[in-house]
C-alpha cells in the first residue's frame, strides 16, 4: 500500500510540474466563434435594401433579425450553386440528364460565372440530389413515392467528392431532398440519418409533392406547415449536436401561397440554416413576380431562387436569367439551384 501511495504522490507531483512548464497542454481547445459582426455586414448585403430618400422611412422585412448561427455555418459568407436531379431520369434536371463529366463541367462553368458576378461572396458547388420522388402510382404502402437505393445516393457523393474545391467556398456539398407524396417528413428523414451524420450533406423538402389532402401528387401541389419544417429543423439539429458537426442548411421548395402555411412560426436554430427557395418556372417576370409575392413578404432567414434551362426558355425572345438579374433581386438569392 504504501509503495502504491509514494507512486501516486510522484505522479501527481510531475503533473503538477508539467501544468506549470507547459501550461497550454492542460487548456482546452477554444470553442470557435461565430463573427458576428461579418455576419450581420453579409445580410445587410443581401437584403439589398433601398437607400432611403431623404424625408421617407422605409420599413424593410429583410435582413430578417433571428438566431445566430454557430461558428462554421456556410450561409450567408458563401453562395451555393447547385445541380438538380435524379440518376435515373433525364428529365427531372441537369444531374441526370448528362454523362457525369459533361454535367461536372456545366456546373464548373455555372459556378465561374458567379464567382464574377459577385467576387465578394465565394462560392460552394452543391449537387441536389432527389432521394425520395414522388410518383403517381401508389406503391407497395400507398404512399406515392419511392425511394432511392443507398447506392444511387453514394453515387452522388462520389460525384461530389471529385468537384475541385473553390477559392474560398471549398469542397462541394450535397442536398438530399424529399418528395413525400402520401408519407410525412416524420417517417422518411430516419431513413437517411446515416447521411445527415456526415458534414457535408444537407437537407431539401418539396412542398409541392406533400400530399396532405389525399389527393395524388401530380394532380394538385401539395404543402407543408410551420410544424413540418419545424420538425425537420430539430432533427437536424439533434444530429448536428451529437456528432458535433458544423450547421446543416435546410432547403423549403415554394412556388406558391399554400405551399407554405404559418411561416411566423417556423424557428430557425444554431444548428440548422433555413433558406425558403423559390422554384417556379418562366420568363424573367414571372419569376420575379413569384419572388416577390411569396419569398420576400414572408421573410423566415435566406432565400433561394431556381432557374430552369428549359422551362424558363419556352416562350419565343426569353432568355435564362444571369447571376447579373438575379443580384438586383430584394433581397439577394444566397442558394442558386439549376434544374
């Protein structure tokens, strides 16, 4: 015993020393920080309020005063340029309609074209991919959509994996987005938690195929509530506490009114950044009439705005909008997705 005690008296005498001669051993690692003063300049920069004449007060929505975000969070410092799609169609956007180095190679040039359009804000690649589609069939359950194979989503991060880093945006991310049809956010998020685990996958829901109303996706557009949103947010967050990942961004399809209700009620936390993404398709007017009458009145955190190579194109004399049109926009789209 009194071998054992003089060990003990030794060590905890050489600890002792070791604290005093090398003391940033014993300190802990600091716990980064957000910059918040850069954060609130950035939102400033993309409500892109007007500057007030003088005599008139403006009441501006935007930038929208909530939680700040913890230290790593990539909005609002940096922009996302995404691809949208599906491996198994050609027709649901860009990521599948082309033979991967060819798609690759588009989005680099996409990507290029903001990085000059807006040298100030850097850019991160995104693939967006669709990990559970809605379809018109009922399927095996009855719930109208299907989802896909782990594989065809490991095929996506490999993809991603292989886009060069940028200048100040870094690695490439990727969204998982979800198109529910007669299932809930509930029941189809569990599925994919192994991938929410990794740093560098984020999240998308689409309103449009949430088919609260029983009604087939396809025949009217569906919705989501505060609630749904919600849940999607604190389960997100709960992964990004447990596995001490940076924030996830969480992506809301909205194109239209109901798509969306009690958006006052929708809480954006830490650990989640929430962008409200308007996806409607036409020409430039159109669009911008969307973005006007359903994103900037009904503020939640950042905005997103989709371009549609084709569908925005139909009409004889319209042309896709440039990052240039997209910039005057109130307030500035930080999530640019291309379909």
């Amino acid at each position: 015993m009194k071998k054992i005690s003089w060990l003990f008296l030794i060590l905890l005498v050489l600890l002792f020393a070791l604290f005093f001669v090398f003391p940033k051993f014993f300190v802990g690692v600091p716990v980064p920080k957000l910059d918040t003063v850069a954060y609130d300049k950035k939102l400033n920069e993309l409500a892109n309020n007007p500057i007030p004449k003088e005599g008139i007060i403006l009441t501006n929505l935007w930038p929208v005063q909530t939680v700040y975000p913890n230290a790593g969070a990539i909005l609002p410092f940096k922009r996302i340029v995404a691809y949208y799609g599906n491996l198994y169609s050609t027709k649901m956007g860009v990521l599948g309609q082309y033979p991967e180095a060819e798609m690759l190679a588009k989005l680099d040039t996409e990507v290029k074209k903001w990085e000059t359009a807006d040298p100030s804000t850097p850019v991160v690649p995104a693939l967006h991919y669709i990990a559970v589609v809605a379809q018109t069939n009922a399927g095996e359950d009855g719930k109208y959509r299907v989802r896909m194979p782990d594989s065809e989503i490991d095929k996506v991060l490999e993809m991603a994996a292989k886009i060069p880093a940028r200048p100040g945006g870094g690695n490439a991310i990727v969204f998982l987005d979800l198109q529910v049809g007669f299932s809930t956010l509930e029941s189809e998020l569990p599925k994919l938690e192994r991938y929410f685990k990794l740093p560098n996958v984020h999240l998308g829901v689409d309103a449009e195929f949430s088919m609260k109303h029983g009604i087939r996706p396809g025949k009217v557009v569906g919705t989501f509530d505060a609630a749904d949103i919600n849940f999607a947010t604190n389960y997100l967050a709960k992964i990004v506490r447990e596995n001490d990942l940076p924030p996830k961004i969480l992506i809301v399809h909205r194109y239209t009114q109901k798509m969306l209700t009690n958006y006052q009620a929708i809480a954006p936390l830490p650990e989640v950044e929430i962008v409200m993404h308007m996806d409607g398709w036409g020409e430039m007017a159109k669009k911008i009439s969307t973005y006007k009458s359903f994103i900037y009145p009904e503020p939640v955190q950042f905005t997103g705005f989709k371009l549609f190579y084709k569908n925005d194109v139909l009409q004889p004399g319209t042309t896709l909008m440039t990052p240039a049109d997209l910039l005057k926009l109130q307030p500035r789209p930080i999530y640019i997705q291309y379909q």
